[in-house]
C-alpha cells in the first residue's frame, strides 16, 4: 500500500495552525494540534452550480465575497428595489432600497455596502447614494454628476465611480467616496459606459465597456472596446488591452 511518505518523501508534519495555502503547499497532508484535525490542501479549478436568487432580474449590482455577497437592484420587468444576500450555499432577502435602480453601481461588502449611479422609473439617470449595514439602506449625499451604467469598486468608505450615461459629459467622469461625500478625480482616458472593474480606491482597475469614440474592435456593436485602464488614486494609465471585446 503506498504511503504519504512514498509519495512525497516526508511525513505528515504536526502543526498547531495550519499551513500557508499557496502554490507550495498544493498536494500537502498536515495534522493540525489545535483543531485536532487532519488537513489536506487540493486545489479546484472549476465552476459549480449555487443557489438560484429568488427573483430573477438583470442590470443589478453586487458586493462581497463568494460565501457572503450581496445583489442589489435590477431591471424585471420593473425596477426593483430588492436586495438578495448570499451565503455560500443559498439566497436570503435583505434590506429594501429606498429608491430602486438598475444598470446602478456599488462597492464594499455584505454588510458594509455602498450603491450609487443608477437608472430610476424618473428620471432615466441619478446621482443618488446608499449606504448598506447588513440590515437596512440609508440615504447618503448625492454624487457630483447624475449617470447610470457607470462602474464602481473599492470600499464603502474609500468607493471610486468611473463613467457611465449615456450623454455628455458623464461618459469621461470619476469621482471618489469617503463614506460621507463625493469628490471629481482625474477623466477616464475615453468617453466610457457599460465597463467592469476591480480594486481599491488606489489601485483599480477598468475593462471593456462601450465607448463609442473608439473604433470598432469587433462584437456586435461599434463601440465595444478591448480597453484596459489603471487607476492609482489620482490618474489613469492605459495598459495591455483584453483579448476580446466586452461591454456590461
């Protein structure tokens, strides 16, 4: 019968915490003292199915990590107002917004979240802010520029909100949140909507979206763009381009 120790030419180690999960400890066995466990690191490259939110809807918003998120928002028919909170293994419904929206942006976590930019029944764009406690929404103040389809990340006290419209001149707008006002930062580097985004309020990054001074660059539309922008808290930088075309 092959043994650990033939397979990796060591025994298993007797630690009172467990080991780093990074590169090097993928296929490690360990017993952990404290727990009172045997532990293994595998590593999983592969998507699985979860829970079904309980109302369908698009043009929402989320925040969060994989085992607590939040959905908030959307486009039903009709313009919600939900919110969905997840948990890894199913949905449950949270606090209700106090203005519903779609095609809206946010930031931060399940329950410190930020919502801002969005699309309403009227008007067709907003400046309005809300802030998420785990239960309950509140009304923050408005953004400098009123837009929908834009972009957000960050924190709830350290947000950034990048394009969006469409129209002039909010296409080329970011303005950052301190968790109690919106400040103007520098213009992203093209007229842009419909982008995504990821990072902090001093290292974001934006991708793809629909700006329509660009050429075409294939996809069904003109305008969808391969684009990719840094952001490091005050200014723009291009940087090597997506592979293929993509728009929110």
């Amino acid at each position: 019968m092959t043994e650990y120790s033939g397979i990796k030419g060591t025994r298993v180690r007797y630690l009172s915490s467990d080991v780093t999960l990074n590169d090097a400890a993928k296929g490690q066995i360990w017993y952990n003292s404290t727990t009172g466990k045997n532990k293994s690191f595998v590593e999983f490259k592969a998507w699985s199915s979860g829970a079904n939110m309980p109302v369908a809807k698009r043009a929402l918003w989320s925040a969060g990590t994989q085992t607590a998120a939040l959905g908030f928002g959307g486009y039903g028919p009709g313009v919600f107002n939900t919110t969905e909170e997840y948990y890894g293994f199913n949905w449950a419904t949270g606090g209700a917004m106090n203005t519903p929206g779609y095609h809206l942006s946010g930031a931060g976590t399940q329950t410190a979240a930020v919502a801002f930019a969005r699309g309403t029944p009227t008007p067709v764009k907003g400046p309005l802010t809300e802030e998420y406690n785990g239960s309950s929404w509140s009304e923050q103040p408005d953004m400098g520029s009123a837009r929908y389809n834009a972009t957000g990340w960050g924190t709830q006290t350290a947000a950034v909100c990048a394009g969006g419209g469409p129209g002039q001149p909010t296409m080329l707008l970011t303005e950052e949140y301190d968790g109690s006002s919106w400040t103007n930062s520098s213009n992203y580097p093209t007229k842009i909507y419909g982008l995504g985004s990821a990072g902090t309020q001093t290292a974001g990054l934006g991708c793809g979206g629909y700006a329509p001074d660009q050429a075409n660059q294939g996809g069904t539309y003109p305008g969808n763009t391969t684009l990719v922008c840094h952001y490091d808290g005050s200014s723009w930088t291009t940087s090597t381009p997506l592979i293929t075309v993509a728009t929110g």
